[in-house]
C-alpha cells in the first residue's frame, strides 16, 4: 500500500507538471486530468468509493469543461514561463518539503517538543509515509500552481492553474490535517467544476478565434477602460 | 432538510437560467424570478432545529441563515426585475441564485473547509457570469476577480486546515501574554491569513483593485452579489472560525489586532472617500459597499464571542441597503442611460420616485438609532476599539450621508442635457415600464429598512473546530 500510495502522488505531481509546461494545450489539459484524477488516490485509507466516484467524476468533468477553450484556440502555445526542467525541479524541491514537515509531524508525539532532528518513526516509515506522501504531492502541486495563478500567460493556463490550486490545498489539507469529510469533498468538486466553468465562459467571450495576443491577461484592466463608454444601454426614455 | 430544498432550488434554477440567457433571455429572467421566490419561501421555513446530518458534519440550520436566504432572494429579485426593465443584460439571476445557493450550504455547514469550498464556488459564479454576459472587454477583466476570489476561499481552507492540524498552534490552547511566544506568533499569523481571505473577497483596502475594476465590468444589479453578499457571508463564516478558535488566545495576539483594526479603519474611511470622490456611479455603489465591510472586518479586531449578533445584524443590514443603492443605481442608468454624476444632474426632478426611494437608502445607510444595524454598529466599533479610536470610527457612519447626498442635491440640479429628454414620472400611465424600475426601487429600499430593524433573534452559524489530535495513521 504505501508503494502504491507514492506511486499515485508521483502520477499527481507528474500530471501536475505536464498541466503547467506542456507547450501543447491538448497536452497540458491532459496532465491536468491525470492530476486531477489521481489526486483524491493520495490517501490512505482510502475515502469511500462514492466520494471517491464523485471526485473523480468531477475532474474529469473540470477538464472537460476546459476542452472547448483550448480546441478554439485561446490558449497560447509555448507552456510553462519557467520551462518544463524548472517546473520539475521547483516541484520536487517542494515534495522534499512537503514530505519532511509531515514526517517529522508524524513522528512527534502530540503534546510533546521533541529537539529538532529527533523522531520517534523514521520518514520512510509506513506511518509516517501515510501523511507525507498527501503533503508531498500537495506542496509540490501548489509550488507549480503559483506560477501560473500569479503570472498567467493565457486565460486557460489561469484556470489550469487555479485547478491545480484546489487540489493542492485539498491534498495539503488531507496529508497534515487528514482526509477530508464527505461534504467537504463535495465542496471542493463544486468548486472544482465552478472554477473550470468560469474559465470555460470567460474564454468563450473573450475567444471566437481570434488570436490570443489579443487579450492578455495583463491588459484587462485597460482594456475595460477602453470599452467602459461603449456599453450597449439602451435607455427606455 | 428546509436547508438542501432552499440550496437545492437555488442552485438548480441557478444553472437553468445562466444557460437559458445564452438562447432565451427573457426566459433566463422568468426562471429566475420564479427561482428566488421559491427560495424565499423555502428560506422562512428553515430553522435552528434544521438538522441535516452528512457524514460526521453536519448542514444546521440558524435564525442568521434565514434571515440571509430570505432578504437576499428578495434583494435579488428586485435588481433582477430593475435590470430587466431597464438595462436588459438578463444577467443577473442565474448568478445571483447560484451564490444565495452556495451561501445557505456553505452558513449551514458545521465544517468550515467545506463553508470555504462552497464560498469559492459561489463566488465564481457571481463574479465570473455577469462579465461573461457583458462582453469580450468587460470579460478580460473578470480574470483578476475570478483569481482573487478562488485564492480567497482556498486561503480561507488552508488556515483552518493548517491551524487545526497538528502542524498548527491550536494545541497550545489558550495563551497567556508571554507564554508561549512561537505558539502566539502562529496563532496571530493565522488572524493577518483568515483576514486577508476576508478582505480580498470582500474588496477591503488594500486589495480593492479587483473590486474597483469589476464594477466596471458587469451589470450595476450584479454587484450586490458579487461584493455585498458574497463578501458578507465569507466574513460571516470566516468570523464564526476565528472568534471559536482564535478567540481564547485573543490576549497574546494584541499586535496583530490592532494591525487589523487599522485595516478596518481605512477601509471604512477610505471606502467613503472613494464613493465620495467618484463621478462614475458604479464606483460609488462600489466603493460603499466596500466601505461597509470595513465595520464587518471590526469583528476580528474584537475576536470576542459577543461579536456574532451584532455582526449578524451588520451585515443583513448594509448588504440589503445596498442591494437597494445598486438598485437605484441600475434604474438610473437605465432610464437615462447614462454613468456619470454630472450626465445625471437633474435626476430626482424627472423622476422623484427614484427620488424618494434613495432618501429610503440613505436613512438605511445611516441608520436610525434604535434599529438592530444601527446598534450592531456601535457594538463592533465599541468591542473593537478604545475610546479615542472610537469615536472616529462612530463618526465614520455619518458618511453616507455625504456620499448619497450627493447623489441627492446632483438630482435637483438644473437638468442634463441626457436628464432633460425624460418624460417624467406622470407619464407612467403611457409608459408604464418607465416609472415601474423607480417603484422597485423604493420597494427594495423599504425592504432594507426593514432588515435593519432587525427581524429578532440573529444567531450565527455554528462552526465545528476540531480539537488538536494526532497526524492520521500515527
């Protein structure tokens, strides 16, 4: 079990990576199923077969939902800012991370302060892998998220980000705190899927073809000035 | 069971009529209607005895979500009828029902994750739709503000989340000045984390900007949605998790909330120079609502339990006042066609009802001593600050009266030349839907009132905080 349970956050992070630096938008949407899909397996014991139905049901739908603006063309191709390597490396500097806090917490009695190094279970223990492999996965999966969310290229790659996101708190959240309750996971597909079906709206205004340096993301604001006397009012006098 | 039928008819009328205005507009608009009425009847049955087991949470129903539901289906349909029959962007129902929606779920719920999760979602859906029905430009700006509100919600999740896991202070229960300095610096980090979700969501100074340019960009009848209420209930939910497990340490935490009293301060006082300043109506609208939220952001300078009624009165009140402002605001616009303070000279002398319904506002806006909003003031601004510090944030709620009076005297000025082609109100018997937007006006400006009377009791939701335990598994 905590091979498959490494092996699982491992496909997350990596679906995680294609989803933010693949230079191909069919590609990163790809990755971004395969994270979002693999992401609620990061738990042990697993949650219900019905949450986990539902959450799986609800990246795939996130994913779908995303489909129709990268088929028109609004995404802009080239990937990641940062370049593939950098992502990967940014991400498994952050799993280290992630992994090291919750094994450490794992390992210290509660109520106790241990001096720092020592640990009653080693972080390659069974007990220990339980929490840290969710809070590995997640910590990595928000470090790739940041550069997307923060400094967004294109709509889509946004809203791939802001995906990336939820999930990464969500399995943060599951590897420090534990899983999380059925109507929480309930939320946070709801979540999921209102955030894929914004981004898909937005970028079915902004997007009937037309080419995306048209509209970058940075120029918004302007751009609402530029068009703030020309909204169509029809006054009834 | 009331709270999943209110959730569930919102929520599925919601959908119905963000995809019905793609094609049928006007139907988009009749669902919505029908939609909010029906939550509004389902909202006055829900109850505190409303229990609706999930798992190990549950989904409780309280006098505040009640009364939430209920004046905010209300408020919405007003703008919905107001946009309707003025402006006709058909744009504001689905977005609107889909937050009331998330709302009742997300104050009902006893698990503050999911309340966050639920919050993020329904902020999507008031703040993304609108921009998306208003075109490509005003789409382009809906990016930061969908950006701004996931982060939000999620930054919300992730401080419960952390502070409550093992990783987190709350094991050191509560703290004594001195006592436990690394324990106290956690705990008060995680107040400056759970008040910059609230103030990023709500628009509060210094994260306004999102706020500031969404106005622009959707309908004047989606705003309230949008930032009122939407940012109403997330301090609502925030509050409820931070007076329970903040609260007990409040005394080890004196820096960082005084830090967010002066946050509150500004917002309350720069808000209102804000809507004071501006020509643009959509950005007085804005502005004073984001003014209001500097009062809701006193209750985490408090951090006391006493702080939930009030607070609850607080925000019924101004978001229902302001629902009824952004109401004039789109009945305005949609008359005369035009945005602009100095395009609208003259307003109130061809239309004195509209007239009539912004002097409603504005006696809701400052309220009237002795109503419940009135005195939820001045028991926030009174359990979060001392006396010199308070006094000025007391004097702070005189400001409406500088921002929409003057709204009120550009109203009796001689008229513009976009003021001065209207009818006039006593042409209504020709042109019926002329004056019918002024009458909504007034109608949702007496429902304000009413709901800064104070409707009795005014309890908030309950949120479960775990108590510290061990990582899982260990």
């Amino acid at each position: 079990m905590t091979v498959a349970l490494v092996g699982v956050a491992v496909v997350a992070i990596l679906g995680a990576i294609a989803a933010v630096s693949a230079r191909e938008a069919r590609l990163a949407l790809t990755g971004l199923v395969v994270a979002l899909v693999a992401a609620p397996f990061v738990a042990d014991p697993l949650p219900d077969i019905r949450v986990l139905a539902l959450r799986v049901v609800g990246g795939v739908l996130a994913a779908q939902l995303l489909w129709p603006a990268v088929r028109a063309g609004v995404v802009r191709e080239g990937g990641s800012l940062l370049g593939w390597r950098a992502e990967a490396l940014l991400a498994t500097a952050a799993a280290i991370c992630g992994w090291a806090i919750a094994a450490s917490l794992a390992g210290t009695p509660t109520g106790v302060d241990l001096p720092p190094g020592l640990s009653t279970i080693g972080p390659l223990d069974p007990a220990a892998v339980r929490v840290a492999a969710p809070a590995a996965a997640g910590l990595a999966i928000l470090a790739l998220a940041a550069t997307p969310v923060l400094v967004p290229p294109d709509p889509v790659r946004l809203g791939l980000g802001l995906l990336l996101l939820v999930e990464g708190v969500t399995l943060l959240q599951s590897g420090l705190g534990g899983a999380a309750e059925p109507l929480e996971q309930l939320a946070i597909v709801a979540a999921l899927v209102a955030v894929a079906a914004g981004v898909a709206a937005l970028s079915r205004t902004l997007d009937t073809g037309a080419a995306t340096a048209a509209h970058p993301i940075s120029g918004a604001g302007h751009a609402a000035d530029a068009a703030t006397g020309a909204e169509p009012v029809t006054p009834n006098s | 069971m009331t709270i999943v039928i209110a959730a569930g008819i919102a929520l599925g009328a919601g959908v119905l009529a963000s995809f019905l205005r793609l094609r049928a507009p006007l139907a988009a608009t009749l669902v919505g209607l029908g939609g909010l009425a029906a939550v509004a009847f389902a909202a006055v049955a829900i109850g505190p005895d409303d229990v609706l087991p999930f798992g190990s949470v549950q989904i409780v129903g309280s006098d505040l979500l009640r009364a939430i539901g209920l004046f905010w289906a209300i408020s919405a349909a007003g703008l919905v009828a107001i946009d309707a029959l003025g402006i006709g962007s058909h744009a504001v129902a689905g977005p609107a029902l889909l937050g009331i929606g998330a709302a009742i779920l997300a104050l009902g719920a006893t698990n503050g994750e999911a309340s966050f999760a639920f919050l993020a979602a329904g902020g999507v859906a008031t703040v993304v739709a609108p921009a998306a029905a208003a075109g490509r430009s005003r789409a382009a700006v809906a990016w930061r503000a969908l950006r701004t509100v996931v982060i939000a919600g999620f930054l919300g999740l992730g401080v419960i989340a952390w502070e409550s896991s093992p990783a987190g202070p709350l094991g050191a229960a509560s703290l004594e000045p001195g006592a436990d300095r690394a324990a106290a610096a956690a705990i008060g980090l995680g107040l400056i984390a759970i008040v910059t979700a609230v103030a990023m969501r709500a628009g509060a100074i210094p994260t306004h900007v999102w706020a500031a340019r969404l106005v622009e960009a959707i309908p004047m009848a989606a705003i309230p949605a949008a930032l009122a209420w939407g940012g109403a209930t997330f301090a609502i939910v925030a509050s409820s998790w931070a007076v329970a497990a903040l609260g007990p340490s409040a005394a080890a935490i004196g820096p960082e909330r005084t830090v967010v009293a002066i946050i509150a301060a500004a917002t309350l006082l720069l808000g209102s120079a804000a809507a004071f300043v501006h020509d643009d109506v959509e950005h007085v609208v804005g502005y004073s609502i984001v003014a209001d939220a500097g009062v809701v952001l006193l209750a985490f300078a408090a951090l006391d339990p006493a702080v939930a009624r009030p607070l609850g009165a607080w925000v019924l009140g101004y978001a229902t006042v302001k629902s009824a402002l952004a109401g004039w605001a789109a009945a305005a616009r949609g008359r005369f066609g035009v945005r602009r303070l100095p395009d609208l000279r003259g307003w109130a002398r061809r239309s004195p009802v509209l007239g009539i319904g912004l002097v409603l506002v504005l006696v809701g806006a400052v309220g009237l001593p002795g109503t419940a909003a009135n005195a939820a003031r001045a028991r926030l601004v009174a359990l979060a600050s001392d006396p010199p510090f308070e006094v000025i944030l007391l004097a702070a709620a005189v400001l409406p009266i500088a921002v929409i009076g003057r709204l009120l005297v550009a109203g009796w000025q001689t008229p513009s030349p976009h003021v001065a082609d209207d009818p006039g109100d006593s042409s209504f018997r020709e042109r019926p839907r002329l004056v019918a937007p002024a009458l909504l006006v007034v109608a949702l400006a007496i429902v304000g009132l009413v709901a800064s009377l104070g409707v009795g009791s005014i309890g908030g939701p309950v949120i479960d905080v775990p108590q510290p335990s061990a990582l899982p598994g260990t």
